[in-house]
C-alpha cells in the first residue's frame, strides 16, 4: 500500500550560501519581508549602500521591521516605536525617547554578500559561521557579454532534489528528450564544497561545428553555473541559485548572458531552451517522493557519488531527528 507519508523521508534545509533577491531589486532605502528557510526575515539596503537581513521582529513589543521599517543610515528603524538596530550586528543603536538601551535590545543578524548579481545570505541550522565560499563570476558584467536575463520560479521540490539533476544524466533522454545518455566526467574539488561535470562532444554551431565543451560547476546545494566553451572567441552562461523557502518548497533563480557576438545568433534560443527545459521537470519533483536510501543500479555512479558529498551539508544534529 502506498502511502505518501510512508514512503517520503522529509530532508531538512541544508546550510549554505542562497540568494534571497537580485541586487538590482534592492534599492537604497529599501525595507522588505523575505521568507526563506522557514523564517520571516527583514531585507533592506543602508544609506551605504550595503544589503543587511535581519530576525525581523523587534525584542521591544514584536513590531515586524519588514512592514513599515524605514532605514536610518545603517540602521532600520521599527515602525512602532521607533527602535532603531543595526544592520550589521543586529545591536539596538538608538532609542528616541530614551538614553539608556537595554542590554537585551537586538535582533539576529545574518551574514550577507553580494554577488553574481544576487544578494546571498548564510543559512546554518545551528547557526554558526560560514564555512565555505563561492566565486565571483567573471562574464557577469562583463562588457563583452551580454546583459543578463533573468528567469525565477517557486517549485514544490528541496532544494537536494533539484540539484541532483546535474548528477543524474539518463534523465536527460526521459524527461527531455534527447537522443542518448550523453558522456560525461566529474571532478570533486579537494575542498569538497566544489565539484564539476564535463560532457564533450561535436556539435553544430551557428559559428561552425566544433568541439563543445558543457561545463557544470557546483557549489553546495542550490548554487549552479553551466557554460558552453569551445566556440571561438564566444561563449553561454547559465548561473543559478535554487533557494529553501521551506522544507518543501524552493525559490529559484536564473541569470544567463553570451558573448555579444551570439546574442543575435543563438543568445534568445539558449535562453528559452534552459527555461522551458526546467519546466518539464517540474510534475516529477512536485509529485515524487525523497528517498534516503534509494535503490541504484550500476549506471547511477553519479548519483552515488552526489548522495555521499551532499550529506556535508546537513549539520548532525538536525539532520538525524528528521
């Protein structure tokens, strides 16, 4: 008898780095609740001009900082008393009606960068310190690559689930349609956080036929870039994050660019063909169920391997009570 609830192992959210916005959403002076990782959240960005999240309800008489905040310099002033905290260490700064600031006046602050043209918050399930980083990508913004497009959808997915398909090739002859199981070899980082896959083959090009290089780097759960090389003096770039918004849901987020010598040529294809593909996957993350343990074949050593190195990013303790 199947049965859902029987047959699913409910994963908890892993920790890492995930964006929570695109950093040309966030504007100076901006306030926003977020929700992500199971938490409410305040986003905003200072008078400097630096993003800053923070637990959003105020320690005084639990006014939502998110709604009806306003940024004072580097801090965020509640709406209801005027409390103000800052953004970077979650410290009450000010008081306007009186001196004294109580020693338990603050709010949690999260650790936040930018980059790739995202804002990116740490997420801990105990709360400690990042541990690992991602790079900079150096084609965006880059004046001879194109400005991006972007593409985001909420999936009903975890966020382990969705990254899994990089490592699972015979999908993309089921679900999308091509013509075989393409080859391919992975490559583990000594670090562990980092890995990659390459398939290479001959392909027709709108520059030629050349030797295709499809590269796909990741970055703990949820952060993915995938690059066409081997063109000539031209290139495509597809950078994700895919976002816990809770223990079964995602938000995900898609940047991609080319060099501006394919814009025209192939740019608006490689673009639609990504973001019509994720949609084809979609019925089966919303209907399938998570299996710890799963029954693997010979052909599935992608799949073997991805299991072992994403168990890194669970912390023990919360990991085992699930």
């Amino acid at each position: 008898m199947a049965r859902r609830e029987q047959e699913h192992d409910q994963l908890p959210i892993p920790n890492g780095w995930f964006a929570v916005e695109w950093s040309r959403e966030l504007h100076e002076g901006d306030v926003k609740p977020i929700y992500y990782f199971g938490e409410e959240l305040v986003l905003f960005r200072t008078r400097s001009g630096e993003a800053k999240v923070l637990d959003p309800f105020c320690p005084h008489l639990g006014a939502h900082l998110g709604y009806g905040g306003r940024v004072m310099g580097d801090s965020i002033r509640c709406p209801f008393h005027g409390w103000q905290f800052d953004g970077a260490s979650g410290d009450c700064s000010h008081i306007p009606y009186c001196e004294r600031i109580p020693q338990k006046a603050r709010v949690r602050s999260w650790e936040v960068q930018e980059k790739n043209g995202m804002v990116f918050v740490w997420y801990h399930a105990e709360a400690k310190p990042p541990e690992w980083d991602f790079p900079a990508l150096p084609e965006i913004g880059h004046e001879d690559w194109s400005e991006p497009r972007t593409f985001e959808v909420e999936l009903e997915a975890h966020v382990q689930d969705t990254h899994e398909n990089n490592n699972d090739p015979v999908h993309f002859q089921y679900v999308h349609g091509m013509p075989q199981t393409p080859p391919g070899e992975i490559h583990y980082d000594e670090d562990s956080t980092h890995y990659r896959i390459v398939n290479t083959s001959e392909q027709q090009t709108p520059l030629g036929v050349f030797e295709v290089t499809l590269a796909r780097d990741s970055w703990g759960l949820g952060l993915t870039s995938v690059r066409t090389e081997g063109i000539p003096d031209a290139g495509l770039l597809m950078y994700s994050s895919t976002t816990p918004i809770d223990e079964k849901r995602v938000h995900s987020r898609w940047l991609l660019t080319c060099t501006n010598n394919l814009v025209d040529i192939a740019g608006e294809e490689f673009m639609h063909g990504l973001t019509q593909g994720v949609k084809v996957d979609l019925p089966v993350w919303k209907n399938m169920v998570h299996r710890s343990r799963p029954v693997l074949c010979e052909g599935d050593i992608f799949l073997s391997d991805y299991r072992k190195w994403a168990r890194q990013f669970y912390s023990d303790s919360v990991y085992d009570e699930r």
